[in-house]
C-alpha cells in the first residue's frame, strides 16, 4: 500500500556517479591489477565500462534480481573486457574478475558530491517528496547509500534499488512502482541521473521529468531530449529550488 497521492513534487536521485564520484574506486582498481599511470584516460574508460554495464544488463532483464548472481559476475566481467578492449588493452578474464573485485571492494570509501546532501534536505524542506532510485543488487547497493549516510536522510520508503523491486532502470515499471509507493503522480516527477541509458531514457519513458547529470560533459547515444541538464549541484539547486 502506497502513500496518500499528494500534490508534492518527486524529486528522486540515482546514486552512483550522480551522489557520489564511482570513477574514483575504478581508477584505483584499474591501478591496482594493470599498473595504470597518471597518464590513462580513466574517465574515458569509464564512461565506456558505464555503457556496457547498461547494454549488458538491460539484455539480460534482470541481472540485479536475486538469483542472478551467477549472470551479475559473468555481465561484470564482459563489461571490463569490451570496455578496455576500447583502448586497445586486452584482459583476460582472470584479470577483469580481479578488477571486479577491486572495485567492489572500493566502493564504500566513498562521501558525497559536494552539495548534494545539502540540496537533499533543502527540497525536504521545501515540501517535496526525495528519495533514490538505483540499480544493483539490494544488498550491495545500500551498504553504498550507507557509506553516503543517506539512509539518515532519506526515508527508508523512499529508496527503491531494483534488485528488491524485481525491476531494473530503465523498465518504466521501476518508475510506477515508486509513484505507487510514495503516492506521486509521473507528471509532477523529477528524476536526476548521469546514465542516458538507464535514467534520461527510463525517465522519459514513464512519464517524468528527466534531468541529465552530464557531469562528465559526454554526448547523448540516442535522439531523446531531456527536459533539463545540469552539470553540476550548483546547477540542480538552481533548477530544482527554483
């Protein structure tokens, strides 16, 4: 059973590389197994690891569900390979599991981009609905959002990580089920996020309002148009608390 249906804004946020820097812990893994120098286009590998890391998932369906762990490692370990083959750097997949493991095992030395967690309780403040929307397995996914203390800022009805949900961004029914749970309507609906795949696309697709974190200023892969994009939490503020 869902919240009262009210009038208020949702306003929901994605949470890696929207709350917090996820290039950070695949730099050091990629340091770590390949001995990549300052020189190595990090962010460019990443953004490529990103796609994959979409397309793979979103071929599968379901690869956050639970249950799926076996699919999850074998789309992690592909996501690597094909990103860094890219760059001309072949893995094997003894090496691009390591990676993996690395990575994971970086991803709750994390905090928050800064303002965000200040815009977060400035549009509670405000009267709007805030919460999450996140794909991984659920698990894994709030031990992040416990590292970023957002759990402490968010009600925990609030956040929706699909692996729980049974859904995965960018199926519109991820969406429904949030306006379900917390009683928004899809039109007064703001969702932020850095990945076009999975959050520009999924948000248009349900009938919100999509607003591109493009902090790392890359090019749209498909012809959709966002209503909005920002590139930094200076700029969401502005938009949002307008």
């Amino acid at each position: 059973m869902g919240e009262k249906r009210t009038n208020a804004k949702g306003i929901f946020f994605d949470v890696d590389d929207t709350l917090y820097d996820h290039l950070q812990p695949l730099r050091e893994a990629l340091r770590h197994v390949l001995g990549t120098g300052e020189d190595f286009p990090y962010e460019a590998v990443y953004h490529r690891f990103r796609y994959y890391s979409d397309k793979l998932s979103a071929s599968h369906g379901a690869v956050n569900a639970a249950g799926a762990e076996r699919d999850l490692q074998e789309m992690r370990i592909q996501r690597a390979k094909l990103a860094l083959a890219e760059f001309g750097i072949a893995v094997t997949d003894g090496e691009a599991a390591r990676i993996q493991e690395q990575y994971l095992e970086r991803q709750f030395r994390i905090s928050p981009f800064p303002g965000a967690t200040e815009l977060i309780g400035d549009l509670q403040a405000a009267g709007h609905v805030v919460g999450l929307i996140t794909n991984g397995p659920a698990e894994h996914q709030m031990a992040k959002i416990k590292a970023l203390a957002l759990d402490a800022a968010i009600p925990s009805g609030h956040i929706f990580v699909s692996g729980a949900v049974g859904y995965d961004k960018p199926d519109p029914r991820l969406f429904a089920r949030v306006n379900e749970q917390t009683g928004t309507d899809p039109s007064r609906c703001f969702y932020i996020g850095d990945s076009w795949r999975n959050d520009v696309i999924g948000a248009l697709d349900a009938g919100w309002t999509a607003i591109w974190f493009n902090h790392r200023q890359v090019e749209p892969e498909t012809e959709h148009q966002p209503q909005y994009t920002a590139g930094s939490y200076r700029e969401l503020a502005d938009l949002l608390l307008a």
